[in-house]
C-alpha cells in the first residue's frame, strides 16, 4: 500500500489519535506499513524518516491512497474496538510502538522478540517497488 501526504493541518487531537504530520511532506510517497481503525478512526503506519527505527501512526485524512494493495506481510486482528491490519509481530506484542522506540536498552529480551523494523521495512518496501514506478 502506497500512499501520498496531502494535508498537514494539524487539530491538536492527542495522541491517541497518531502523530502529528510535523515530519511528513506534501506530495510525497509513503510506503504503509500497517493500518488500523479505532473507534472509527483509521491510521496507516509510515516511516516518516528515511533511517527511522520504528513506524509513526498517522491520521488517514493526512493522505492519499496511491494503490490499495495489501502486504503479504500483513495479519488481521479483530479487537473490540477496532481493527489492525499489521505485521504478526505487533499483533503479538501491542505495545510494539514503545518497544521500539526504546530500543534495547530497556528490556533487551522484549525487543528481541520483535522483527526489527529495518526488516520488515525491506520486506515491504520490495513489493512496493514496481507499484512505486508506476506511480
């Protein structure tokens, strides 16, 4: 899935409703890493930085939709409020945001049970490379 930033207004909603688009870029692509609806809210998570550690939650309304396609990466879970649509490894461990922005030094044990994001970056970015020529 490969989406394009559109807007940057910012509404001060709070975190629970995903970072703010400071880092994002009108008219650039992003490759989507995961999605979710909460409470019907829905989030694509995107590497707002070319070397990031982890994936920022954002806002849909921030975007585009380039191409639907979905990841063979991806898992569904189905939560009481909502619904993600993610790589397996955060479906398992759902606090994966902090872990990885903490990094190892915290709770090496926990991080180690995770996919790095450098990983399944790649893994996605691939099969969005002939999608991401075209557009």
């Amino acid at each position: 899935m490969i989406v394009k930033c559109i807007n940057k207004s910012v509404h001060r909603l709070g975190l629970e409703f995903g970072f703010e688009p400071t880092y994002l870029e009108i008219d650039k692509l992003y490759n989507v890493y995961g999605l979710e609806i909460i409470n019907n809210n829905t989030f694509v998570f995107v590497s707002d930085h070319k070397n990031s550690s982890y994936p920022s939650r954002y806002l849909l309304r921030y975007f585009d939709v380039i191409s639907s396609n979905v990841s063979k990466y991806w898992h569904l879970n189905l939560k009481n409020n909502g619904l993600q649509i993610i790589v397996e490894d955060w479906i398992r461990h759902q606090d994966f945001m902090r872990i990885y922005i903490d990094g190892f030094e915290p709770n090496p044990e926990l991080y180690g049970l995770l996919s790095s994001f450098y990983e399944i970056k790649e893994l996605i970015d691939k099969e969005n490379i002939e999608i991401d020529d075209m557009v």
